[in-house]
C-alpha cells in the first residue's frame, strides 16, 4: 500500500492518525532516506499519543522516551543511524520498551532483526510530496489502514 503526503503538515497529520491505533508492544520502523520525513512522521505519531512539547531527531541521544501523563503509553523514538557496531543495539535495551510500550525506529536497518510485529512506513520523495509505503504485518491486520 503506498499513501502520497503532499508536504511535512500531511507527513505529520498521516503520523497522528496511525497514534491511536498502536498497542503496547508494537514496532513501527520508519525508512527512508536523510530529509525523507522519518521524524516527522514519528512527531506525528508523538502528538497523536498526546505529546505537546517538541520532537527532535534523537540522532544524538539515540534514545527519547515519551511517558504518561504525557503520552497515552510509553513510547521510545529510537535513531538508529550512529550505530556502528550491533553490539551497541544490545545496550539500549529496546526489548524493555515492548512490554508496556511502543517503538518508533529511525534507521531500522541497523538492526540485525525485526520483530515480527513491526509495521515498515518507508519514506520517499515524490517531487514536493512524499511517498509512503506501507508493509503490515498480520499483526496490524484489523488496525490498519489508518482513517
């Protein structure tokens, strides 16, 4: 399933529309190239959940959490682009995230595994637009598509 975005505003609108379909335990990966619109979508979604502050790509820290009160469950957006070496995925624990909570992942194809719940939202550029293409696990069966 591919969905066009005419610009960042529907790129974010599109993110809070998927927001009150995740579920504890939920994987969404977000690709696409630098500038394809990968944070954000994920700023969407953080809205969505209910977040009012700021989202910033966590290229540095790697890892933001969002937790109630200010999101309806947890949330770890994870930036995976300054990972080098996979024994560095290890120590950031993204299993822990799972169990009450959801993860946004910048950059998964750092990773050495997806986890068979992952939804892959893949970003391209389309002229001024973007293209968003969708890869549901069965998972997401009865949730997707987003309305």
């Amino acid at each position: 399933m591919t969905v066009r975005l005419a610009d960042a505003e529907a790129t974010e609108a599109f993110g809070a529309s998927l927001a009150p379909l995740i579920q504890p335990g939920d994987v969404i990966a977000l690709e696409g190239t630098l500038g394809a619109g990968k944070t954000t979508l994920a700023r969407g979604i953080l809205r969505g959940l209910g977040h009012r502050g700021d989202v910033a790509s966590p290229t540095f820290p790697i890892v933001v959490s969002y937790d109630p009160p200010g999101v309806r469950l947890p949330a770890w957006h994870v930036d995976l682009y300054r990972i080098e070496d996979p024994a560095e995925l290890d120590e950031l624990g993204l299993d822990d995230a799972l169990a009450d909570g959801a993860l946004l992942i910048e950059w998964p194809e750092r990773l050495q595994f997806v986890w068979p719940q992952t939804l892959r939202l893949t970003l391209a550029a389309d002229g001024g637009a973007r293209a968003l293409t969708a890869q549901v696990p069965p998972a997401w069966g009865t949730r997707w598509p987003p309305r």
